[in-house]
C-alpha cells in the first residue's frame, strides 16, 4: 500500500485516481485513528487556505497598514505550534480594523478597495472540499470522498477575504453555491452574487440567510447590498425592520434584537417597522434617499444623515477572474474549478459519466441539451451538399463531406473513456499530460459538433464581458500508423460563432504542431460552435484535443483591469 499522507495528499489537491480513491477509503475505514488522522490533514489543509488568502491581502496594504504577521502567517515549524496556529483567531485580532480602514472601499470615505485573492486559477488550494462525514460511537467510521449533497442555494460565493464559519460542514469556494438555512460568519468578508443579479458583502461577525433571490435575512451583523434595476425590490429582513429596495445601493447593520441601522448610498430605499415574528406596525414605513441613513426600533424610525450614523460598509471585495475554464463550465461549476469528467453523446445529446461509446450513425438533428445550462447543443456533421444545424437558433453551416458517422463522446476532462481493443485517445501533446490537474481538455472525436450557449456563461457573471475564447489545438495522435502502415488520420477542425467561421484547420494530424486559438467574441454573440469533421478518411482515431479551453473575461468598472492578475 502507498504511503497514507501521499494518498490523503494526492486526494486534496485533486490528483486521487480512482485506484488511489479505493485504498484511502480502505485505509481510513480501518481504525478511528486513521480517521482523525484524514480529517486532522483535512482540517489543516483547509486552514492554510485561509491563511494564504489573508496573508495576499496582507501583502496589499501598505507597510503602516499590515496586520500583524504573527495573526495572518503564524510560523508553522513545529506540529505544536501549527496546531495552535489554525484555531480561528477572534475578529478583534483578525482585523484589527482601524489599521486597515484606509484600503477598505468606504462609503463617506476613500473609493480606494479591498483587493480580494484572485479566484481564476486556484492551483493547490483550489482542490479541497469537505474531508469527512464521520459515524462514531465505537462501531463505526465513514469517511465520504465527494461534494457533499448540500442543498443548492440561491447564491454563490463570487470573493471572500479569510472568512471563518461556524457549524458549517462544507465551507464554499469562491464560485460554488451558498448552502440555504440561517449561515454564521463568525469572522472575515464574503461577497455573494445572488441569483438575478444582486451582489452582497457580508462582514463578519455576522448571522444571515439567502431566502430567496429577492430576500436576504440579516439577524445580525453588517451587509452592503447592490441592486441592479431589474431587481427593484429586492429586501433586507433584520428583527425589527424591513428595508425594501427602491433602485439603489445601500448598507444595513442589524444589532440582534435591539435596533437596526442602515444608510443609502445611492437611489433610495423604503424603511418599514416589522418586527421578525410579530405583528406588522403601525408606524408609518418612511423613504431613505441618498446620503441619509435612519436608526429603526420596534417603536420608531429615525431618519438622519448618513455621517451622524458612525458606521461604515465594505461594499465590494473586488477581483477579476481573468478567466473561466470551459471544461469547470460542463461538469457543472461556475469556471473558476477544477471539475471535469463528464461527456455528451453527439448522436443523441445524452450527457453524463457515459460508458465507452464506438461507431454511431448521425441521425441528421441537431440536439438541444438541456441537462447541461451552458451547453446549447450537440450534432453530428454530414457535410455535403447539406447544411447542418449548429445551434437552437436555426443557423446552419455547411461543411466538407464526411461519413456521417461519429466515434467516442465528447468528453471534458480527465481520463478519457475508451473501448478495449482500439486504440485510446492520447491525452499528452507536446509532452504536457492535459489530463491532470492543473490542466484539462476536451476531447472532441470526428465527426462531432459541440455548441456553447455564450448567454448562459454571461448570466452566470452579470455585467463582466467575454471577451474572448481561446485554447491549445492539437492532434495527439503519433503517426504514421505503424500497425496499418498508411498515413496518420486527419481531421478538420472548424469554430463558429452564430454560424459564421472565425477558425479552421485542414487535414489536422499528430505530425502539426498544437495551435494557440485565441476568437474574439463580439458583444452579443449567442453561441460558440466547436466541430472536428473526419477529414475525408474516415472515422479512425481522428480527434482534436481542445487544451485548457478557457473564456477571457474584460474588465469592467466593477471588476477593474488594474485587479487582473
């Protein structure tokens, strides 16, 4: 057997094959101390995460600003100490706020920001998840090596700034979705983009439920909250008032059960008395406007201007993804992950963990998918005289003639299913294995044609642009053919965008060198079609390995280019 910390190593940075996935589990149902021993890793694992991302956001502020460097980066020489190191410091230690006020974006104060860790290629840190689900008693231990089944919420993380959670089992990372019930954020920031279009900071300490996508229940502690016009109306819920958005940006500071404060930025708001749980009031709700702010009791609304109120919101945690991974996108993450593994069946639009899949004639549809949000649809091109449909908006394009007959799925990710007895597709080009993290491919075997709903991808990031679509081109198949002994198989490789050609590649082989695509996306492009036709000599091991395939995001005002790392 390997080395118990090499397994439990490999399995939190994602590099656990199934072989490896089987031994842990083995190894850690074996005795109880196995089992804190994986979820000791586990714990510490995930605890320099944390200390990372505070220790970035440390080395942003200037040199009169940092936070102790025993608080943010503890040193970790001794298993002791390291120990003692991890525990969650109070906020007070923390933060220590008013050293760091300067470089918080304030309202009433500088526009200057908070310049969160960029999310857009998580490397080591990225990988961790929950590490275990434990039954103890005497009897026995469990240990659980997936995503946890939380129950989908109506946000997702989009930044955060070391944040610490209590009674949480499974901390989200920046991209995946806030679990539903009452959350409590003991310490830290966390920004979150809740469905429709509403982005909210949250600061710790600070306890909050995501009701709906037009609802945000605060029991205590701060949030600043901005709402785009197609969510007027969007409320703020605390123990005594319900603060109703009128068109506006504002913040609203919830004291458990003895008072609220909130103040408008921009717009304006409606302030109404409604005590949580008990009867509606009696007292008139009241209109806040820009540069005011109102202190609301069980028994009376106070307006008065936002200064006189002494409190301050962070409104944004601002960073850029410089870019979302098309193949994160498919296997069901928000792009900024490392998930894969999952195909679609070209002929027929089936998706999944597919089995190994050989010759199947095309049917002559275009398949709509609707399993797959960013993922419009998938055909088999037949060329010709014939135009084949490439997207759900009816464009049409024709290509070179082919057999009309498709080999394998398109697959995204990992290792690539394959039949026993043929030849399996290579997923190393120009010596890189895209197969393993950090890399990822998608594998699209003649004749196949994958369609990219771009409209979905931009309602995952309200407001960022694509700018742009790029990836590493190649054929990793080594020929000439020296079991048949007739020139390596080619295939021809086409990109679209709403039906029009922006790239192609005749008589692609194993022999070319990898291509370094790079498409512009226009504004409003829809769809983005991915083919790879048989070239005109069959079938037989003609695929395209699309490497890294990524979306390029633009800057935007709120997300700066000066943030981009």
């Amino acid at each position: 057997m390997a080395d118990p910390r090499e397994l439990i190593s490999a399995y939190l940075d994602g590099d656990c094959t199934e072989a490896q996935l089987q031994e842990l589990s083995l190894w850690i149902n074996a005795s109880h101390e196995n089992v804190r021993e994986m979820v000791w890793m586990g714990f510490l694992h995930r605890a320099l995460v944390d200390h990372f991302q505070a220790f970035e956001v440390q080395t942003q502020l200037s040199p009169d600003e940092h936070m102790s460097n025993a608080t943010i980066m503890p040193a970790m020489t001794e298993p002791q100490e390291l120990e003692k190191s991890i525990h969650p410091p109070t906020p007070e230690k923390f933060w220590e706020p008013e050293s760091a006020v300067g470089r918080l974006h304030l309202w009433n104060q500088s526009e200057q920001e908070i310049q969160a860790p960029s999310p857009a290629r998580p490397r080591w840190f990225a990988a961790a998840a929950a590490i275990a689900l434990l039954v103890l008693g005497g009897i026995s231990a469990v240990m659980y090596l997936s995503q946890p089944g939380m129950p989908t919420g109506y946000a997702r993380l989009a930044a955060s700034v070391a944040p610490r959670w209590i009674d949480l089992k499974y901390a989200p990372y920046v991209g995946e979705s806030i679990p539903r019930g009452i959350l409590n954020l003991r310490s830290g920031l966390v920004q979150v983009h809740i469905n429709g279009g509403v982005s909210a900071v949250i600061q710790g300490p600070a306890k909050f439920q995501i009701s709906s996508n037009r609802k945000l229940v605060l029991l205590s502690g701060k949030v600043a909250v901005s709402v785009p016009h197609s969510q007027i109306g969007f409320s703020v819920h605390t123990p005594q008032a319900v603060v109703t958005d009128l068109g506006t940006d504002f913040g609203v500071q919830a004291y458990g059960n003895n008072r609220t404060q909130l103040v408008v930025l921009k717009g304006k708001v409606s302030a109404a008395v409604v005590p949580m749980g008990g009867n509606a009031s009696r007292i008139p709700s009241r209109i806040i406007t820009v540069g005011n702010g109102a202190k609301v009791s069980n028994s009376s609304i106070l307006v008065l201007p936002a200064e006189k109120l002494h409190v301050r919101f962070v409104r944004t945690l601002t960073h850029a993804p410089l870019a979302l991974s098309l193949v994160d996108l498919m296997a069901g993450g928000h792009g900024l992950g490392c998930r894969s593994g999952i195909g679609v069946d070209p002929a027929t639009g089936r998706t999944g963990h597919l089995a190994p899949a050989g010759d199947r004639k095309g049917d002559g549809n275009y398949h709509v998918i609707k399993t797959m949000p960013v993922i419009d649809g998938c055909f088999v091109p037949e060329g010709g005289k014939r135009l084949d449909q490439i997207d759900s908006g009816g464009d049409r394009y024709a290509f070179p003639s082919s057999t009309g007959d498709s080999f394998g799925n398109i697959w995204a990710g990992g290792k690539v299913p394959w039949i026993q007895g043929v030849l399996p597709v290579s997923t190393v080009l120009d010596g890189v294995n895209y197969a393993q993290y950090p890399n990822n491919l998608l594998v699209v075997h003649s004749n196949s044609g994958l369609t990219i709903n771009l409209g979905a991808i931009r309602r995952l990031y309200p407001g960022v642009p694509l700018r742009a679509f790029r990836a590493t081109l190649g054929d990793s198949f080594v020929g000439p053919d020296k079991v048949y002994k007739i020139p390596a198989p080619r295939a021809d490789v086409f990109l679209l965008v709403d039906g029009k050609l922006v790239f192609h590649k005749i008589g692609m082989t194993g022999e070319v060198k990898p291509i370094n695509v790079n498409v512009g996306l226009p504004p409003h492009a829809k769809y983005l079609t991915l083919v790879t036709t048989d070239g005109g000599d069959g079938t037989r091991d003609a695929w395209i390995l699309w490497c890294n395939p990524e979306f390029e995001l633009g800057a935007t005002d709120k997300y700066p280019a000066r943030l981009r790392r």
